[in-house]
C-alpha cells in the first residue's frame, strides 16, 4: 500500500529510506546522471539515478506517465528549488520498478495546456492528471465535506431520495426512462428532490439535506450540464429569516474551510424588483458599482421623440455612466456596443460624453442646458464620464443595459480577481410569463408560499404577486435558491388552479403529493445550492466542465465514453420502444 505522498516530503525527511510510487512527468539525462519528477496526487519530487547505480538503464528506458515504484534515501539538493515544496530534497534512487509503460500522449500533462476541449474532454482520465482539474476535483471534495459537516453538527439527517421517479409539469424537460415491466410507461429523472425533501417534512423528519444528483434535459451553456449536484435542504417549523440564518451559517464555514475567507453575516439582502431597477439582473454582480439610472423624469417633457416617444408609450429611459472612460470609447467602440445592445432587443444605444468645453455624441444636439444640469445632479457626472442611455419598453431597458454594465465591467478591468461579493435576492415574482406557452407559470415551483398581499391577486393580476422566495448570489451567478413552501391543502389546491390546472390534472401529476398534506403538514422551507457552481467559483473557472469529473459537452455528448449511443433492437423490443426515422425533405 502507498504509504508516502510524494509532494508532501520536504528537508524535514533528509536521511529517511522511502518508498514511492507515481507517474513520471518529465525526465533530464545529463550525460552521466538522470533526474526524473515522479509526480502523484500530492505534486512530485525529483529522483536522482547516477551510471555507477545498476537501475540506470532502466531509468534511460522511462517516458512520460509511465507508472514506476522507487525506494531511495532522502538527500539534500545541490541545487534548489524554492518554488516547490519538494525543492530541497531529491531521492537518491536505491531500486526502481517499472510497474507499467505508457501509450505515446494526445496531449502533455501540463497547466495551460494547448489543446482542444473535445480532445481533454475525449480523454478526461489523462486530463485529470493535470493539477488544474485535479486541484478543482480536490476543493469539490472539500466544499462537499465541510457541507456535510455543517449540516450533521447542526442536527441535519441525510437521506436519499428516488432517482427513478414520476414526470412532473412545471420545469424543464424531464429525462425519460422506459418501463419494461410496464410497457409504455415511464419514470421520470428528477429535476431535484424538492417533492420527496416536503414529503419528509410531512413525515416528521423536521431537518433534513442531501447532496443530490439532479437532471434537466434543457440547452447547455458554459455554467450548465445535463446532470448536475446540488447540496439540498429542507427545515419544518421555520420562516424565511430561520432558513437564509442556517444557509448563511453553511456558507460562512465553506468559504472559511476552503479559502480561508472570513464572510461576514448576515449577508446583504436586495429585493428583486431593485435587483432589476438598479442592476438589470436577479443576479446581479456587485463587485463593481455602475447602477442602473432612471432619467426619465428628465425627458418627460423633452422634444426629444426618441426619449419622449418611449416615456409616452409607458416605457423608461435609463443611464448607466462608465466613469472617467470619455476618452477610452471612439466612436467605433461605441458603435460596437450598440450593435450588442442590439442583441437584447434595444432599438440602439444613445450616448454622450461630458468634456471641460461641454457635451458631444449622438444626442448632444438634443440635450439643453437644463438637461445637462439635472443628468450632472442624478448621474453624479463628471469630467471625462461617458454616458450610455437605453429608451424602451422597461424589460428591454433593464436586461439590455444590465448586459452592458457586465460587458463594461470586464472590459474596464473593474472586478477585482479573487474578491467575492455575495447577495440575497428575496421577493421573487410568483408568476413570469412565457412567451412560448402564452399563459403565466410558475417562477419558481408551483410549491412556492406567495406572499400574503398575493393571494387578491392570484388570478386576475399574476403579475402583481410576490412569493417567499430567495436566490443566494455570488459575483453575479445565482449559486442557490430557496423558497418557503405551501403547506396548507387548500392554499396548494388555488395554487395550482392559478397555474391553469384542472382537478383532473392535478390528481394526474400531484395526486400521490397533495394527497400527503391531508395528514398534519407542519410549516416548512429550504433552499439549495448548486455544488457544480459553488466549485466553479471558488475555483475561479468559468466553466462548469472543468469542476466534474466526467462531464459532457455542450451538445450533452460524451466524448469518452461515445455516448448517447445505439442499444441493441433486443434492449428496444424488451421495453416496447420502436425508432422513428426521421423525415427527410
């Protein structure tokens, strides 16, 4: 059994006889003495192999990554290397083994490593070797052990629930596992635990989490997978204040336990109707300032038809200012972030600059002096600031200018590398409306607690209702979320009326679930956080592959294991599943 770990050996160790086991990394033949780097898990150590030693040959023999056993003696370098732990010592080989050769390499085991994505991703078990994913794996496993122990010293019990469950509306497309016993029929993948951690509730279990595997079969992106974790966890008898009081103890003990960061507590909280006023976003990065301006009042009476046309037509008009940058944007530059407003349905982008003699750009011939004045006292103007204005429909106005503040925010160098900025969003909307389904669904789940004003309006102005809802935000990503639950039968039953279910739909998809809270259901909420992001960013990746193991593309392929694939027409007759060809023009 290895007993050593091979980065961990310092001057501390000189004089001791080791045995080590590991990958070699790179080897140096010096024409009459051989340095390997025999790397593991724990980083590497050199080994020094001299002609007179009856190994010599065998260490000419080595390349890179094949698997050899060494025991030595612990010396003091010539020369060192202070940059590395081992750097100090090498281990004067006394017997070397080969235990197994390597195949010539896709690519070399080193950071920074110039290779496609498809090809490290094709072969994830050579990519792992690398210490920019191995160090991510090893803070998963840490995120995850300091998650663990929080909730199991705070009187948590973990339980596991089903993976193979029932298909439920409301949320993303389930993945769909066929039934061969009953043909035809088919579970569902869960979208997350949230139904079976309520039912717990009901059961008397009062406090329990889990870290769960979780399936959505919905469009990916760089922060997105198919199959995702997520640390989740429910409480019985507790109002909002109770469950953000125990998250925030969780998250105050990660950041401490694995980047030696002090949170402090309690964390900001933000409604998200001002999340959306100020910053465009319900997941706004506040590591930089930039708000979001409403300068309409400015404009009202303007004949100006560009800015007056939007007021009138009950939208806004709203700035951001990028401060003393006047002379970082030529007019090409600004045309280009027009162009990328323009990708958020903005009509365009107006602007000005404040200079020593006055005002130039697009709408300076626009603009009077009592203008410029009440935009210098709102905006907080100064010499050399630039100003970028979105007039439109109040969505349009938000999430375009939302969008350029990120954009502006990275190309100004203005997020500090390493600093973290953590927020709650609370009062979520209980309804959005989908453009696709041309009706209002629910904002988060249907199982969400709407506020007391909601319930007036459930039915004929959803979209004046707010819910007990809360999203954890870091550096501008929602990294978890939670909500205070229905517990009340008849509350649940109007909720799902609200949706647009009929009796018999809900008997259909929640049946075995409303069915539960006829027997006692105490008052309950929880939250999640997604394990996969908070990886991502402690780690300071922005993609969410470099944080699993194996994970897939971003067409939810598997390079390495060439999956989905073909199943035998056997597998397909067992289940009662035939194959449409597709339809060709």
């Amino acid at each position: 059994m290895k007993l050593i770990n091979n980065g961990t050996l310092t001057i501390k160790n000189l004089g001791q006889e080791v045995t080590l086991y590991g990958w070699v990394q790179k080897k140096r033949d010096l024409g009459g003495l051989i340095f390997i780097d025999l790397r593991d898990r724990s980083g590497y150590v050199q080994l020094a192999v001299r002609p007179e030693n009856e190994f010599y040959s065998l260490a000419e023999s080595l390349k890179s990554e094949y698997v050899i056993k060494v025991i030595g003696k612990v010396c003091e370098r010539e020369s060192k290397n202070l940059n590395i732990p081992t750097g100090e010592i090498e281990i004067d080989v006394l017997k070397l083994e080969l235990i197994n050769k390597s195949s010539d390499l896709p690519f070399e085991i080193k950071d920074d490593v110039n290779t496609l994505e498809d090809t490290r991703l094709k072969y994830r078990y050579l990519d792992i070797r690398r210490n920019e994913i191995k160090d991510r794996l090893v803070m998963r496993s840490k995120i995850s052990k300091a998650f663990r122990e929080y909730f199991y010293d705070n009187d948590f019990i973990e339980v596991e629930t089903p993976v193979l469950c029932k298909s439920t509306p409301e949320g993303a497309r389930d993945y769909l596992v066929p039934s061969r016993t009953y043909k035809g029929r088919f579970f569902a993948l869960p979208q997350s635990p949230q139904l079976f951690k309520q039912l717990l509730m009901v059961g008397g279990m009062e406090r329990y989490f889990q870290i769960a595997k979780c399936y959505r079969d919905e469009d990916l992106r760089g922060d997105r997978q198919p199959e995702f974790t997520q640390v989740d966890v429910e409480m019985s008898f507790v109002n909002q204040d109770d469950v953000i009081n125990v998250c925030e103890g969780a998250i105050k003990k990660v950041f401490k336990d694995v980047k030696g960061i002090d949170i402090e507590t309690p964390i900001m909280r933000m409604k998200y109707d001002d999340a959306m006023s100020f910053y465009g976003s319900d997941k706004p990065d506040l590591r930089f300032d930039m708000k979001i301006n409403d300068i309409s009042e400015v404009f009202k009476d303007s004949d100006f038809q560009v800015f007056r046309g939007a007021i009138d037509n009950g939208g806004c008009v709203n700035a951001i200012v990028a401060k003393d940058c006047a002379d970082k944007y030529s007019r090409k530059d600004i045309d280009k972030l027009t162009d990328f407003v323009k990708n958020y349905k903005a009509k365009g982008l107006a602007w000005f600059k404040l200079l020593e003699d006055g005002v130039n750009g697009s709408i300076a011939k626009a603009l009077t002096d009592d203008n410029i004045n009440k935009l210098k006292d709102i905006l907080g103007l100064e010499v050399n600031d630039l100003v970028l204005i979105v007039a439109d429909k109040y969505s349009t106005v938000k999430t375009s200018l939302g969008a350029l503040r990120l954009k502006l925010g990275k190309e100004l160098n203005l997020i500090k590398k390493g600093d973290y900025k953590l927020l709650w969003v609370t009062d979520f909307p209980l309804f959005e409306y989908s453009e696709e389904e041309d009706r209002y669904i629910a904002c988060h789940h249907p199982f969400t607690m709407p506020r007391e004003d909601a319930m007036e309006n459930l039915f004929d102005h959803p979209e004046k209702c707010y819910s007990v809802a809360y999203d954890i935000v870091i550096n501008g990503y929602e990294s978890g979320g939670g909500s205070i639950r229905i517990h009340d039968g008849e509350m649940q039953d109007t909720m799902f009326k609200a949706l647009g279910f009929t009796e018999d739909k809900i008997r259909e998809k929640f049946g075995w679930f409303v069915d539960a809270f006829k027997y006692g259901t105490p008052p309950h909420g929880g939250f999640a956080l997604g394990l996969d992001r908070w990886v991502m960013l402690l780690s300071e990746t922005d993609n969410i592959r470099d944080v699993i193991a194996f994970p897939k593309t971003a067409s939810a392929a598997d390079l390495m294991c060439e999956c989905p694939s073909d199943v035998d027409m056997k597998q397909l007759d067992d289940l009662g599943i035939g194959i449409l060809e597709e339809k060709k023009d």
